[in-house]
C-alpha cells in the first residue's frame, strides 16, 4: 500500500486532481467529507458537539449548524481547540478504518486541505502538491465560487503560504494549465505512484 497526502491551497484544484486520481484507480480518502460525517446527526460526535457548545450550534432539522458554529470557534482559539480536539480523533480513527478497508497494493490518496499548515507531512509515504498562483487561484474563487474579492484574499491568507506548501511536495502537480495538460500530468504521476505501490507491497 502506498499512502499519498494530497494538499494544495483553496482555488489551486486540488478536487479535480483527486477525482482525476479516482479515476485512474486510487482509493480516496477526503478528510472535508469525512469531518462532516463525524458530525451528522445521531453521531457520538455531534453529541460532543453539543455538549460542548450547546443547543444554539444546532439547525432547525438537527443537523450542525456549521456557520453558527464557525462564528463561535473561529472568533476564539480556546474554542476551536477544543471542537478540534472533538473532531480530529474522529476523522482520524474514521481514515484508519479506511485505510486499513484498502486493498494491501492500493494506492491511497488522503485529501487534506491542511496538510501543511498542521504537520502531517511525515504521516504519508509521499506529498502531492497541487500548485497554481496566487492570481490563478483568486480568478478562480472569485470567478467560479462567487467569493468577493475580499472574501477570496482573506481565506488564502489564512493557508499556509505557496513556500510552505512546495517545501513538503515530493511531486509537484502545476495546475496553472489547461484541463488537457493537467490530465496528461496525473497520468504520469499515477503511472509513478502504482510503481512506488508495487514496490511497497
């Protein structure tokens, strides 16, 4: 098996990169999608949740209300350690279940947006990097997402930086390319990363 961190700061397409990589045949295992799960009503994490915020974080049908609770945890440090130190070994444990679920030649992709910024880079056998510029990936929040600007600008200031990021890759993948060149890419990335799986097993 070969365990793969994919990262790459928002409106790089680090998301077309993943679902091109599904493609071709890697397990994914999206760490965004896995954290709402965690949280869905019913779960013990929700439960959690609750208990350590309160009724008001919950939406008319009971489901999180993940504005209000983003209001809360991300105007206060003390808070959002502690919804993280609800939510990680959740997401954490759920990642293992499916990891361990692959096949022992798989290659498993993890799509952390936060790879960087938290440290993981050494939990993975390799780090990809999806990479566009600053300017490619304003023109995207802004063209295709509908932030503002200034919406835009402050959410990438809040990523590590572009240095940070190419500092942990193992492979790099520019996406500051038509979709046609950035398909040829991923295939030559896959054809590396099903060598390195079948060296690994």
């Amino acid at each position: 098996m070969l365990k793969v961190g994919l990262t790459g700061g928002i409106g790089a397409g680090k998301s077309e990169v993943s679902r091109l990589l599904v493609e071709h045949g890697a397990v994914l295992i999206d760490a965004d999608r896995i954290a709402r799960e965690v949280v869905a009503p019913g779960t013990p994490g929700l439960a959690a949740v609750v208990d350590a915020f309160g009724e008001d974080v919950l939406a008319p049908d009971g489901s999180l209300d993940r504005p209000k609770l983003g209001s809360i945890v991300f105007a206060d440090p003390e808070k959002l350690a502690t919804l993280n130190s609800i939510v990680h070994p959740l997401v954490g444990a759920r990642s293992r279940d499916l990891e361990n679920a692959a096949s022992q030649d798989a290659v498993v992709v993890h799509d952390v947006p936060l790879l960087a910024e938290n440290g993981l880079a050494a939990l993975y056998d390799l780090v990809i990097v999806v990479d566009a510029s600053p300017s490619t990936q304003l023109d995207r929040l802004v063209r295709l997402r509908g932030m503002t600007e200034e919406d835009a600008r402050a959410r990438m200031a809040a990523q590590a930086t572009r240095d940070k990021r190419l500092e942990i890759a193992d492979v790099v993948i520019d996406n500051d390319v038509p979709l046609e060149e950035l398909e040829r890419r991923v295939r030559e990335v896959w054809a590396d990363l099903v060598e390195r799986a079948s060296r690994a097993t």
